[in-house]
C-alpha cells in the first residue's frame, strides 16, 4: 500500500472534500483525486462516491479511515518533528480532563504552554465521563485514580486528598463514635455516589465513621461546592477545589478522607507515538507538583 496515497485519501476524508483538503494542505485538487484513485486501484475497493457536491465515504472508506487515521498522523507529527530538529511541538493537541481539574488547574497551564508552544493548537474538554483516547480521538486523557489498562500508558503527574468541609456557621463537628458506630452528617453529594456509602475521616489523629444523609445531590463538585458555600451540609471535596475557600474562611475543614490519596494521571494510547507536543504538554503537567 502506498503510504503517502494513503495520507492523501485521509486528508480528503478529514476535510470532506478534495476541494477543502487541497486549500487546507495547499496540494493540488487534482493531485489528491489522482492518489486517491491509485489507492482505490491497488485496495480493488472503491473509497469515495464521486459525482455528489457532499464528498461521502463508502463502508471500505470509512472503515480504512477510522483504523489509519492515528497512526498517519504519528507518522505525519515524526515527519515534522524530524523537520523541525525533533524539538518543536507542532499541530493539533487534544486533552480531556475532569471537570475540577479542568477548572481550577488547567486555564493558567493552557494559557502558559500556548504561549512556550506557539506552534501547538491546543483544546481541552472538561468532562467526568470516562472517554476513549482511541473512539473520542484524543491525545491525552487526565483521570482520577484509573484502573489498569492494557490500551493506555502514562504518568502519575498530581497527589490530591479529599477534605471533609461546611460552611463556618454549620456548627457541625465530629462526635465520639455512635451506638452503631457511625454519626449521620447532613450532606451534599455527588449524583454518582452510590446510596448507603460510609465516609471514614481521619481528624485529630482520631477515625471517625460518618453516615451521609444527602439532602442533595449534584452532577458537579463546582455545584457542590456552591451548595456548601450557601450551607446546606457537609461535602467530601478535593483539596484543589476548596483550598482557597478554606484559606480565606469561607469553608472550614473538619477532617480528611481516611486511606491513601487521590493520584491522578495523563494517558495516551499505548499504541501511538508519544510526539513532541504530548511530551511537552506531560512536561507542563508535571511541572504542577513541583
């Protein structure tokens, strides 16, 4: 298979068209149409239905798309790496992060990497559900203490704990251990949190089993913090989030999550080349801790 037809057949599908792909990498319409049907040629397969105004791929097409259109573009990103010295971050990145993390780390990070990486088109979509590097077409993925993946690999780039907090006026404290040897706390919760769960909180170098009732619960730690903020119970928050509510008085910690703290990682694919950009961003990350 003729590798460079190949990355001609993906730009066309990439960009619908081979008027937009030809204005977008500035090679010849006629060129790309000439390489796309030498691929069909040597593949037996037709890839693109010509003779509409709206490109659309066959089965084939979109099949050989979706499974080379990563790779390609390690290839395409080495390509310029090599160009470049191998030391210039180049093209598109896309991350996706936790929504806390999102907010509270990552605006100040982005603003600064952009700024060192001018050559980098950087885009972060903060978002709690568990994506896909591969299907959701990501480079990176941060996630709060993830499972073992055999398709992922990464680094460990940030330790968090989770605080118990209310606001200054809740008048709540941890009492000595209850007949059934947990004290019931009026709580905000995550929606996600599972009914009847148990939170242990180490304060005072004391354990203390605590039975949430949750009067509410939200899809959103930012909510949730807002929520505690205008008293309506005790919440388990990161310590990211609420650090500087704590520090200027606004929340006031009665305790943290007994057991070890929160790891959070950046993961790519296993299976693709770890390119200048995604080491650079990795780098920015990793900065954070120090």
């Amino acid at each position: 298979m003729n590798l460079l037809a190949l990355v001609d057949f993906n730009l066309v599908a990439k960009h619908g068209g081979f008027g937009r792909a030809s204005r977008t990498s500035g090679r010849p319409k006629a060129t790309l149409s000439r390489k796309v049907s030498e691929l069909e040629a040597a593949l037996g397969v037709r890839l693109i239905e010509r003779g509409s105004r709206i490109l659309r791929l066959t089965d084939e097409g979109r099949v050989l798309h979706e499974l080379t259109q990563g790779p390609l573009g390690d290839i395409v990103d080495a390509e310029q790496a090599v160009a470049a010295g191998a030391t210039v971050p180049t093209g598109k990145l896309r991350v996706s992060a936790p929504i806390v993390l999102a907010h509270v780390l990552l605006p100040k990070l982005a603003a600064e990497f952009v700024l060192a990486n001018p050559q980098v088109e950087l885009e972060i979509v903060a978002e709690d559900r568990k994506v896909d590097p591969v299907e959701d077409n990501y480079d990176l993925v941060l996630r709060v203490d993830p499972g073992s993946d055999e398709q992922l690999v990464g680094r460990r780039i940030l330790e968090d704990e989770r605080l118990l907090v209310a606001h200054p006026e809740s008048h709540i404290a941890l009492q000595p251990e209850a007949e059934d040897g947990a004290q019931t706390v009026p709580a905000v919760g995550h929606i996600a949190t599972p009914k009847g769960i148990l939170w242990r909180i180490r304060s005072n170098h004391a354990v203390h089993d605590l039975r949430p009732h949750f009067r509410l619960r939200l899809s959103s730690f930012l909510m949730i913090r807002d929520a505690v903020l205008a008293g309506a119970g005790v919440a388990l928050m990161p310590k990211l989030l609420v650090s500087e509510d704590i520090a200027a008085g606004r929340l006031v910690s009665l305790g943290v999550e007994h057991g070890p703290k929160v790891q959070i990682w950046a993961l790519q694919n296993a299976r693709r080349l770890s390119s200048s950009k995604i080491r650079a961003f990795l780098e920015a990350l990793a900065a954070i801790a120090r």
